[in-house]
C-alpha cells in the first residue's frame, strides 16, 4: 500500500509518476509510466549483450577452427615435401645404380643380342601421333 494519501483522507494524492500523451488529433494516448521504460531500455540493453556475447563467441569458435586447419595444413605439406625429398633421393639413386655397359654385355653375350643390322630396320611415318605395333610375319 501507497503512503502518499493525506492523513484521514481516503483519496490517494494525484499520481505525477504518469504523464499523459496526446496523439496526432489531440487526444490523449495511454499512460506509460518511466519505470516501464527503464525497464524495456534495460531488456534491449541485455539482448544486445546477449546477441553480442554470442557472436564473440562463434567469431572465437571458427577463429579456432580455422588456426587448426592452417596448423593441419601446414602439417600436411611438411610430410608432402619430406616425401618428395625421399622419393627424389630414392630415384637418383636407382638412376645412378645403373651400369649401361653391363647391361650391354649381358644383352649381348648371355641373351644373345647385337646391333641390327640393314635390312631389320623399318622406317614408317605415320599421319598422326598414334603407335604402331608389328605382329609376326
């Protein structure tokens, strides 16, 4: 209960809390009391708090997720270059293990191989780049 009445008087004093708005044609609108729109100032304070402590954190989220791909990217292309580096050593040295002039004389003196002579040699000029393959005669 109220204490702003007059001491044995039944009638509350006139409220001065509320102030009475007139609309366009004169009239007066609804009453709002200021404590109404404090509080409705107070609720849209607290949802853009809330709307912007949520996109801080989803901005912080993906930010997170993205440092972890860079980080598993670059992962990715330290084990690429090392194998490429492995590989390439792997192939010079298969490449410099060859030995041509005993390949030569396996080719000749246990398979039997020799030069060819004039009369083996086929010259063919084909009208496109395609291969040709000779079946026994």
């Amino acid at each position: 209960m109220r204490a702003d009445y007059e001491y044995g008087s039944a009638v509350r004093k006139e409220d001065r809390e509320y102030e009475i708005r007139r609309s366009h044609s004169g009239k007066p609108a609804r009453r709002i009391a200021p404590g109404v729109l404090y509080r409705v100032a107070i609720g849209l304070m607290l949802l853009s708090f809330a709307f912007c402590a949520s996109s801080i954190i989803k901005y912080v989220q993906l930010r997170s997720a993205l440092t972890n791909q860079i980080k598993t990217v670059a992962s990715k292309q330290v084990e690429l270059n090392n194998l490429k580096s492995s590989n390439d050593a792997r192939y010079s040295a298969a490449v410099s293990s060859i030995d041509l002039e005993m390949i030569e004389q396996v080719a000749r003196g246990e398979l039997g191989m020799g030069y060819a002579k004039e009369g083996q040699i086929i010259f063919y000029e084909g009208a496109n780049n395609d291969y040709m393959r000779r079946v026994g005669e």
